[in-house]
C-alpha cells in the first residue's frame, strides 16, 4: 500500500480547490472585462494558492517514497519492492529507467488527474 503521511491534509485541500474551482461568476460571462476580473481575481488567487499547497504535497509524497524505495533498496528485499507497486512508484521507475523522458512535471500531473478522474467516477456512481 502506497501510504501517504498527509493525506488528510491533501484531500481536505483537494476537496476546497475543488468547490472553489467549480464556482461560477460574473466574470465568467464577460471574459474580456477587465473590472470583472479584478473583482472576482480573488477567488483566481486562492485556486493558484491551492494548486500550489496540492503540487507541495505530491512533492511530499514524491520525496516520501523515495525514502521508502531507499530503505526497501538497502533491504535487499525485491519481494517487498515487487508488493509495493502503485501509481507514484510505477512512474517514478519509469522515469528513472527511462533515461529522463518523463519529467517531475508530468509525473506530478499524472497524479494530480489520477485523483481527479477517480473522484469524478466515484461520484459519477454513487449520484447513478
């Protein structure tokens, strides 16, 4: 299992970047305007903030299992690497095994969509 030390902190702050992304506004209507967009730029500031603190903690999960794959690596234990495989760990192997292709970008990306798309479907099921 690919446990994560802040996961309450990261799906408390998914879920707010969430509600405050779906919000509609004024400015919404009429792109172009230049006073709307100053009003309503507050809310643009704290969705920026938001995915900031989100691409923080994939940091944090990045850096995390790169501790885990260290101490399972000096272990020895391939069994324990092989039971271990998730998302993060894949991308990470590919990236590493890959010569450099697949970039920290991406991969936090990869992610970021990952769990957005599985919220989407859960939902998407539970509202059916």
């Amino acid at each position: 299992e690919c446990g994560f030390r802040w996961r309450e902190e990261f799906l408390e702050t998914l879920g707010e970047a969430q509600r405050k992304a779906s919000r509609f506004g004024v400015a919404d209507l009429f792109p172009s305007s230049r006073l709307l967009r100053a009003v309503g730029s507050t809310a643009v500031r704290d969705v920026r903030a938001l995915n900031a603190k989100l691409f923080e903690l994939v940091d944090r999960a990045i850096e995390q299992h790169r501790e885990a794959a260290a101490t399972t690596a000096a272990g020895g234990d391939d069994d324990a690497r092989d039971d271990n495989e998730c998302l993060l760990n894949t991308l990470m192997r590919i990236q590493k095994e890959g010569g450099g292709t697949l970039s920290m970008s991406t991969v936090k990306a990869v992610i970021l969509v990952s769990i957005y798309l599985c919220q989407f479907f859960f939902l998407s099921k539970t509202l059916i």
